[in-house]
C-alpha cells in the first residue's frame, strides 16, 4: 500500500484531544488569535480516559484548606518524590476550573445555601457521564481550532532539540501527515497495556485505563531523547473485582472499610496512602487471609439505588454486574483486587521532565495530563490546569517562524511505514503482545509477582523486551488501523524499556506495590530524589537530580 | 466486557463508528459491526450514543457475566437504562444528568 503524503501547518499543535488537549486548546485561544490544531486518534468526544464518565471530581479544595495543604498531601502520598513547583501551580488553579466546569453545563452537587458538597476535602460529587462531551464543546466553540479526529501522531519532528511538528496517520485511510507548527503539546494521556492485565481471555481489554492509551506520548517523547521522570513510580489502581470498577464511591462515598477475609479492618496494618492499600490487600491474600472487600453489608436500600446510578455515569458494567447477579452491595461485599500497573502521570509523578511552565527539554514540546510528570494527583482538574499553563506558556512561540519539512526525513518515515504492508504472516501484534505482557508481569513486578521484581528479574526483562522490538519490525498489515496496531505495540515496548530502566535504577523500595525491589526492600534516604533517563544513542542514560520545592522556578 | 450490536435493530447511521474510542466498529453492508469484541473497554459510548437500542453492553462469561444485555436510550437531559437479563426479566433505572451523584 502506498501512503499518500498531506503537509499541514498550524500554530499550536496539540496532540491528543482528551481532558487536558481540550482544555489546553480552549486557554490557548483566550491568549492569543494564533490557530489550533487537535490531532486525536479517536474522537474528541469520548476519547481518552474519560470516555465513560467520572462521578466526582478528585483534586479540588475545601473552604479552609489551600493549595499548600494540597502539595503537602501529594508529597506525602508519594513519599516525597513530587515537584513542589508543579504542584503548587496546579493546586492554586483547581477550584478556578472547577467553577468554569460548572458553568459549561456539568452538574455538581451543591447543599441548600449553594455551596458544592464535598466528600473530604479534596473532592467534589458530580455527574460526570457527559464530561467529555462537555470538554469537546468547550474547545469547539472558541473560533480557529481545528480538530482532526482520526489521526494518530507516532513521532515528532526535531531538529537541533527544537520540536518543528509531528508526523500522523490517517486511521481508516492511506494518509500520512506531515504536521509543521510553531509549538507543540504532548496531551496523549498515560500507558495501559504494558502489563498482562487482570483478565487474560475475552475480556483482555477491561482495564482501569483505557486500553487505547498506548504511552504513544511518552514513547515519542523517548525516542526523540527528551527527559523523562519517575517511570519506576508505577500506578497500581484498587478496584472492583472483574468489573475493575472505581472502588471511591464505596470506600468515600458510603463509607466501607476494606476488610479480609476473616472479616477484619486491615487498612491500619500497612497505611492509608494510595500505594499502601494496594500494598495491604497483596499481603493479607499471601498471608492466606485473602480475598479482600470492601464492606457493604448492611448499607441501606437506598443507598443501593443511588450506587446503581452512580455507577452508570462512570462504570456502567458494574450497575449492570449487581443487577444480572441480584446481589446488591447491601448483601454482599464487594470484592476487590490490584489492577495491573500503568504509567500515568495523573496520579503518580512518572512523565516529562518538564520546567515549571510544563515545557519539556525539548524546545516548543510542552506536556500536560497524564503524560506530564512530578505532578502526582492531579486527576480531571489538574489536568486540565496544566493544560492552562502550558497553552499560556506556548504563545511564547508564536512569533517563530514555521519550519520546511526535510524531505529526505519524511521519505525515510514513509517508506518504514509501507514496510510493514510487506506480507510476513508468522509474526502477529497479539502474539507479540501477549508475549510483552509475560515479560512485563513475571520479570518487571507484575500482578503474578506480586507487584515485585529483583535486579536479576529486570535484567531478564529488558532482554525479553529487546528481543521483541527486533521481532516487531518484521510485523505486517494489512489496513491502516492494523497500522496503528503494529504501532502502539511498538510505543508500549519503547515505554517498557524505559520503565525496566528506571525500576533498576532506584536502588529501594519508597512505595510498596508501585515500585518493589526485593534486592531493596526499606526505603533509603539517598533515594530521595529523582529518578530520571533519556535516550542516548540507542541506550537509556539514567540521571539524578535533587528535589525541587513549592517556590521555585525550574529552568531546564 | 464488550458489546453486542443487533443488526435488525441498526439502521446504519454510522454514529457508532464515529465515537468509539478505540475504533473498533464498522459498517458492514449497511449495518455496524464489531470484528473484535474483545478489543473493548466497555466504556458504553456506543450504547448510549445508539438512537436505536440497537446496541447492549454484557459481561463476557470470563468475568463472570451471567448473560444480561444493558442498552440505554436518551431524552434530553434523561438518560434510561435497560437491563435484560436471559431469562427475559428486565429492569430500566433512570438517570438524570441534572443530578449529581451524593456519594
């Protein structure tokens, strides 16, 4: 199959028109009449990881708390590996999008004297199941954004460390873009998809992340040598079991407590931060007490309405698991488990090295969402904060001058492309896969290793990964989306490497379950700091460097 | 988890195949179709943006599903939901976007 070549020039190009592009797209646009140009493999409308809705939004701030008490709150959740700079920025914009959501039209729950209820003190309730539409229509009702829906991004374009664009694909058509613009935002979200998740049949792809999320961002972000931060702080969601639905509305909203078998509260045992719950249902099933639960017996008939509904607006298949099965949560506990570890910067700090104005080090590169690092619980809100600041801090780029596409660089990237229309049957992107995910989950801390790995373990790994990147340049398709299959298997490996990279590099265990060295099992002082790599000349440089504070400025 | 799509129900719009996260429908002589069931997120975006009902969200029997058929069909800010389970029972929840979830 022979591509056709399309050139395209914009001002800001934005990839990936989930939570944080949309918003990004929209600030962007308040600051300057420059164009916009959202690149979104699928569709703005229900793309990205809020595609199924969302019932509360998690990073917001209660009268009497600030933005400090934010900061403090993620930096003790990650055990002091966070940027305060980040941080801070986004913690002080949260409540200002907030109220800009609500004036879009998404419905918060508010108490009779008007004031939005709040479940703790980060947290308001909402109806989410039309957020994502309601982010889509926001960025398309400001004028001069374009929105390509469709269109996969798989690698940028640089020159002398300085971004010129990116190229793309049509999905369901022979189109191989060639995008120029003067400044460029990674919005693609985070990676699901790197380990075998918790179902291996039929239902492969009902993960906590979306399994479209690819790592596609941070992969480009690799190869084309920019910093990268934390990939070993490794996101490990506690979930409904089968269902892998949201276990916050039950454990916040109504108040269960997670108890073992034996009917015992074991949260104490092992701490109360995001990692150690997770941590803490591993052990009590080793130490045989499993499986675990949240307890719901006894909650009211009520109260098992209002989470039907509830449900529907973000995880429907768990409504639609209590209803088939008639066992409603007041009856029966409900049972939960760890997912699979995901790379995503919204709620651990793994992403882009970036300077306070969520610029990469790559110039006219900026990140925001999921793909953007030392900024751990941003979720829906802080995502699209750092969507603000970025969008601000690219007008910055607007007087450049957009660059000529080399035409030698695009006839190379054509070419690689059509390759793989070149028939080789005996290699399939399942097979292969399939064949990462093993790798990942028995050498690299997988669900079946208990989340944990060794020296010795990574270094089998990474030669398991090696061996595949070799394997999957012989892969063939036969259309444009098995295109985009072959690659994201392709992003996810290059993400793996750096992932095993880092989990070697960090000579301790500062999180249990999100990073566990059994060579290393304490926590060490030395490691507070951060863990970064970059791509050199085919090998992954590792490099430290020492905590930055909440009023600080960071330069590259 | 994934979707089932009713072909004597489709009327072939399309609208489908445009929203789908991860691509993963088609028009097949007029009608949608999902080659990869498997490939699914189950995140319902077809099911509720179906005008048709033509559309059910289910559990696949590897995670325990047990054979009920979720569709939803939409009226301006209401959005219903009906569950049918195989031995033909069915049971229809209502959800206004106007009200916020309390937990």
């Amino acid at each position: 199959m022979d591509l056709q070549l399309r050139y395209l020039n914009t001002d800001f190009l934005i990839i990936g028109g989930g939570t944080a592009g949309c918003w990004a797209a929209r600030a962007f646009r308040e600051h300057s009449n420059a164009r916009v140009l959202i690149a979104e493999k699928a569709n703005v409308k229900r793309s990205g990881c809020l595609a199924a809705g969302v019932n509360a939004l998690n990073a917001y701030i209660a009268p009497g708390k600030t933005p400090q008490d934010y900061v403090d709150y993620a930096r003790a959740d990650a055990e002091g590996i966070v940027r305060g700079d980040l941080l801070l920025s986004m913690a002080e914009g949260l409540n200002r999008v907030v109220a800009s959501l609500e004036a879009l039209g998404l419905t918060i729950l508010k108490d009779e004297q008007g004031r939005y209820v709040t479940r703790g003190w980060r947290n308001v309730k909402i109806n989410g199941e039309n957020i994502k539409p309601i982010l889509a229509e926001a960025a398309k009702a400001k004028g001069h954004i374009s929105i390509l829906n469709r269109v996969n991004v798989f690698d940028y374009i640089v020159k002398d460390n300085r971004i010129l664009g990116a190229y793309a694909i049509r999905v369901d058509r022979p189109v191989l873009y060639v995008i120029s613009a003067k400044a460029v935002l990674c919005a693609t979200g985070g990676a699901a998809g790197l380990y075998q998740p918790n179902h291996l049949g039929f239902s492969r792809h009902k993960l906590w992340y979306p399994p479209f999320n690819t790592g596609a961002g941070l992969a480009m972000g690799i190869r084309a040598g920019a910093e990268m931060t934390t990939l070993e702080m490794r996101f490990i969601a506690l979930r409904c079991k089968d269902t892998i639905a949201p276990t916050g509305t039950l454990a916040q909203g109504v108040g269960a407590r997670q108890i073992n078998a034996l009917g015992e509260v074991y949260e104490e045992r092992y701490g109360l931060t995001t990692s150690e719950r997770v941590h803490g249902t591993v052990m009590e099933t080793q130490a045989g007490r499993g499986p675990c639960y949240l307890q719901t017996i006894g909650i009211s008939k009520e109260q098992d309405e209002d989470l039907l509904k509830a449900y529907l607006n973000m995880a429907p298949g768990q409504t639609l698991r209590w209803l088939e099965s008639r066992r409603m949560p007041s009856v029966q506990n409900v049972e939960i488990e760890g997912t699979e570890p995901y790379i995503v910067g919204g709620h651990t700090a793994s992403g882009y090295w970036v300077d306070t104005n969520r610029e990469t080090t790559l110039g006219g590169l900026f990140a925001a969402g999921d793909v953007a690092g030392g900024c751990p619980q941003k979720y829906v809100t802080g995502a699209l904060v750092e969507g603000e600041i970025a969008a601000r801090a690219a007008v910055k780029y607007m007087n450049d001058e957009i660059a000529a596409p080399d035409a030698d660089a695009i006839e190379v990237v054509k070419r690689k492309l059509e390759s793989h229309f070149i028939a080789q049957p005996t290699l399939t992107v399942d097979a292969l896969e399939e064949a990462m995910q093993a790798a990942m989950d028995e050498y690299a801390g997988g669900i079946r290793a208990f989340y944990r790995y060794s020296d010795e373990s990574l270094v089998i790994a990474d030669e398991k990964i090696r061996e595949l990147v070799q394997q999957s340049e012989q892969l063939s398709a036969t259309d444009m989306q098995e295109l985009v299959y072959i690659l994201e298997l392709s992003e996810r490996l290059t993400l793996c490497r750096s992932v095993i990279a880092h989990l070697a590099a960090r000579k301790e265990t500062r999180w249990h379950s999100f990073a566990e060295h059994t060579d290393y099992p304490e926590k060490s002082a030395e490691w507070a700091l951060y863990v970064n790599s970059r791509l050199e000349n085919g090998e992954i440089r590792i490099i430290t460097r020492p905590l930055v504070r909440e009023g600080e400025v960071y330069e590259h | 988890m994934s979707i089932e799509i009713d072909r004597e129900k489709c009327v072939g719009c399309g609208s489908c195949v445009g929203i789908c996260p991860g691509g993963l429908i088609r028009l097949d002589d007029e009608k949608a179709c999902i080659p990869q069931p498997e490939r699914c997120w189950g995140c319902a975006s077809c099911v509720k943006e179906c005008s048709e009902e033509a559309i059910a969200l289910f559990l696949g029997e590897d995670m325990g599903g047990l054979g009920g058929r979720m569709t939803a069909r939409q009226e301006d800010t209401l959005l219903f939901w009906t569950l049918t389970r195989p031995d033909g029972t069915a049971q229809t929840l209502t959800v206004d976007r106007r009200d916020s979830n309390k937990y």
